[in-house]
C-alpha cells in the first residue's frame, strides 16, 4: 500500500459536519443524559463539568445553547442548576444537533471572514467536484437527520432504574 492510501485512513470524516461538531454533539448528548437521568433533580454546571471532564465554562455554554433551544431550563433556586424542560420522551437527537449546529453557525457568522488571496481560488473543475460533494453531504446528512429525529431521550429514563426494562426469556432446562 502507498503511503497516500494509508494517509486516507488516517484522517477521520465526520457525516454530520467537521471534528468541532462533532465534539460538541457528543458532549451535548452526553449532558443531557446525565441530566435525563438524574431527573427530576436539577444538577449543576459544577457537578456536570466534573462528570465529562470539561472545563466548567465549555460545559456552561453549551448547557446556555440548549436553553436557548428550549430542551434546558434553570433550576429557579439555583441558577447554575439545569433540568430538562419537558418530558425526556419530546427530545430527540436531531433536536440536540439542531442547538448545537445552530450554535457553531452563530458562532462563525461572528468570527470576521478574511479576504480570498488570488492564490486561494481553485479551477472550475476542482470547484464542480466540491460542489458536487457538498451536496451529496447534504444528503447524506438528511437520512441522518432523520434517523436522529426516531431516536428521543426518554429511553434513557429506563436505565436508570435497577430492574431490567425486558425480563429475560424464562428458559425450561431438562
């Protein structure tokens, strides 16, 4: 194998964006399970930053993003506290990407895009090729997306509690 082929495995692809994206998804989905299955108890940006491993102000600011998108609500005693503000069930992860992405856009419209240098522009054919590869991402994304929205958080009420949510098969043995 040539060392371009092995390069290619190297770099790691991401369907629903780039890495930051993904990073924040998974942090994100990861705080609200904490959060789901601590419920009804409110926990604290404290507790929650600990529990990742994230520094306090990443975790505060995502936990501000999902307010924003109305899955988070602050506890009205403690306002560093958070709990979900519906039902576990109502949420579903393409909910959850939907804050998140909406998060990371607002963010880079803030940031100032720098001038195009006239070394910077590509070919006609490398930019159809990109195209064309932008939109079959968009695709890919909405079967995603879609998928997502079958998925909600209300399953993860049922790990909480220490009896299996199936029983398990009685088995006759001879």
């Amino acid at each position: 194998m040539n060392a371009r082929a092995g390069d290619a495995f190297a770099i790691p692809e991401f369907i629903l964006g780039d890495r930051q994206l993904h990073v924040r998804f998974a942090m994100a989905i990861e705080l609200l399970a904490r959060i789901v299955m601590a419920n009804p108890r409110p926990l604290t940006t404290a507790a929650l930053s600990e529990a990742l491993g994230q520094p306090p102000r990443a975790v505060r600011q995502l936990l501000t993003n999902l307010q924003r998108a109305g899955l988070l609500q602050q506890d009205e005693r403690n306002r560093d506290s958070w709990s979900c503000s519906c039902e576990p069930g109502a949420i579903t992860l393409a909910d959850v990407y939907r804050s998140v992405a909406a998060a990371q856009a607002e963010t880079s419209r803030k940031k100032k895009q720098e001038p195009v240098a006239a070394g910077d522009m590509r070919g006609g054919a490398q930019q159809s090729v990109e195209l064309l590869l932008m939109q079959a991402t968009m695709a890919i994304n909405q079967v995603v997306l879609q998928h997502l929205q079958a998925f909600d958080l209300g399953r993860l009420s049922a790990l909480k509690s220490p009896a299996l949510p199936f029983p398990a098969p009685r088995r006759a043995y001879s």
